[in-house]
C-alpha cells in the first residue's frame, strides 16, 4: 500500500506532487486519512492561500464533519 498527494493551484496546475509506500496500515481509511495528511502539509509549506481538499473517500469526509469525539484507532491521524 502507499499514498499519493497532489497540489495545485486554481488554475489545475500541479504546483507538487508526492508518492511514498506505507510500511503499515491497517486499511483503505487509514491511507486516505494519511495522504490527505501529506497533501495539507505540503499546502501548508507551500501556500498562505486558502487550501480546498478533495478526496473521492466518503469515509474521510465524514469524519472531518463529524462533531462527536473520534474514539477510534485513527482518532490520531
């Protein structure tokens, strides 16, 4: 398994893009959650613009909007 990241800027010009393996992941969610991780650090040490997230994993967008407490074994990603 691994995890990959793109940045663009507003035009859909790649401004960096990034792939590394993972040595261990415990599933699909957990891979997702880590290369969004990946993609808003790189956006973060590239930009001071606002950043837009797109990822085509339901799951990881509703733990971001999720309001109750994460008690899960990702809680910490």
């Amino acid at each position: 398994r691994g995890i990959g990241a793109i940045l663009r800027d507003s035009t859909g010009k790649i401004i960096f893009a990034s792939c590394k393996p993972l040595e261990r992941c415990n599933g699909a969610l957990e891979s997702e959650l880590r290369a969004c991780v990946m993609g808003l650090t790189a956006a973060i040490q590239r930009t001071l613009l606002p950043i837009l997230v797109e990822t085509d994993c339901i799951s990881v967008v509703q733990h971001l909007y999720c309001r109750e407490k994460d008690r899960s074994e990702l809680a910490c990603i």
